[in-house]
C-alpha cells in the first residue's frame, strides 16, 4: 500500500485530505507542522506528501527544502504544495523547493485525482 503524510497545521484540512486518501488506497500519516512531517518522512517509507504553505516551526518550503536535501533521490516522496491563496510567486517558490505540482484550497476528491493523474500515482 502507498504512503501519504499530510502535513498541515490544519486538523479539518487533514482529517479532509485523509479521508480522500484513504479512499483512494493510501496509508495516511498526519502531521501538524513540517518538523513533524520530516520525522514521519525519515522514518517511514513515504510516496506522497501533501504540503501546506503557512505552519508553525516549520512551513512548507522549509519543509520541501529539509526533505529533498536529506533523502536520497530514490527514496524522495512525490510532493503536492497545498495553498489557500493563488498566489504564483508563492506556488514558484514551492516548485523550487521540490514541489512536483500544486493544489488549491479547499479541495474535494476529484481535485486531488487530478493532481495524482498529473504526477503519475493514478
């Protein structure tokens, strides 16, 4: 079964993205900030992390930055940036940081197949 880590400091936003996860055959961790979201990735092999912008300790570039500068290549999760605001600066940065694609928020069920058509999970 594929991993997810949602990492949002958002409880509705992760019990949300868990239950669409989950229905779509993912094994959901959750995490309320990018330090936690980090540990989980570290410890657990992880295919997909769902990424907020704005967390307390640490955001989401910070985040994206800390995962793909300490995981080997062939262990790195696909990783969608998640933002409330449409903001293309913002979405630029995070596709820097290692974004593989990037999702509005809220979102529903169909918005998260999509992005996984488009990064290669479905």
């Amino acid at each position: 079964m594929r991993h997810c880590v949602v990492v949002d400091d958002s409880s509705v936003v992760r019990k949300v993205a868990r239950r669409i996860l989950e229905d779509l055959g993912f094994a959901v961790s959750e995490a309320e900030d990018g330090e936690q979201g980090l540990g989980i990735c570290q410890r657990v092999a992880t295919d997909l992390v769902l990424v907020d912008w704005s967390m307390p300790i640490m955001d989401g570039v910070e985040f994206l930055t800390a995962l793909r500068g300490e995981l080997p290549e062939a262990q790195q999760p696909k990783a969608i940036f998640c933002t409330s605001e449409y903001d293309v600066a913002q979405i630029a940065r995070a596709m820097r940081a290692g974004a593989n694609t990037y999702l509005m928020k809220p979102f529903e069920r169909e918005h998260v197949e999509a992005k996984l058509h488009e990064i290669g999970f479905l």
